[in-house]
C-alpha cells in the first residue's frame, strides 16, 4: 500500500504562507483519494481538505475555505496543501491521509474513511 511522509511545516507569521507536501510511495498514488487533516494542542483531529482521486473535486473546512487550497501532482506522487493569510487559530500538527478509491470524483471528508496516514508535520503561526 501507500506510505505518505509529510513536509514543509514550520513557524510563519500572522498573514503569512506556507506550503506543505505530502510525498506518497509504493502503490500506484492515483487511485487514491487524499485528505489533510489537522491536531491543535489539546484538541481533536479534524478536516480541513480533500481532493478526489481525479482531482476533479474538492472540498475544504468552512474555518479555511478560500485561505488554503489543495492539488495534487500524479507526476510526482505528492499532494499539496498551499495555506495563505494563515492564522494563530491555524497553528496545528497537520496529517495527509489516503484512502484507495474506485470511484473517481469522490472525496472523504472523515477520519474514519482513510486507513493510511502520515507521520504530520508542526505548523505554528504567530508573531
């Protein structure tokens, strides 16, 4: 199956930018949904954006829709999160996840319909 690895988190300012990566290897990257998940301290994981395994569908938290935008690049294997006008409430351990999908405009929006995660990389925006 596919094993995902995280990168390009760190410390930004209120109002800054930042681009995390999440590079898959093993099985054939396209025939899966991704997913990008977040953790603030003392808090639940939770959604913040999917993109179907066609890259056709997308959807986003409400707390980051039309901050942050996910793509994916089949070439390279590795799905993106470009995160813009980023908050302290944004600060978080981000996660990509994965779920092998048959059905190609379909995005999952819930921890439970992804079985394959990556290590999540520290974002931490404050001044």
């Amino acid at each position: 199956q596919v094993q995902l690895g995280e990168s390009g988190g760190g410390l930004v300012q209120p109002g800054g930018s930042l681009r995390l990566s999440c590079a898959a290897s093993g099985r054939t990257f396209s025939n899966y949904a991704m997913g990008w998940f977040r953790q603030a301290p003392g808090k639940g994981r939770e959604f913040v954006a999917a993109i179907s395994k066609n890259g056709g569908s997308t959807n986003y938290a409400n707390s980051v829709r039309g901050r942050f935008t996910i793509s994916t690049d089949n070439a390279k294997n590795t799905v993106y999160l470009q995160m813009d006008s980023l908050k302290p409430e944004d600060t978080a351990v981000y996660y990509c996840a994965a779920r092998e999908s048959k059905i190609g405009a379909l995005y999952y929006t819930r921890e439970p319909y992804y079985d394959i995660w990556g290590q999540g990389t520290q974002v931490t925006v404050s001044s």
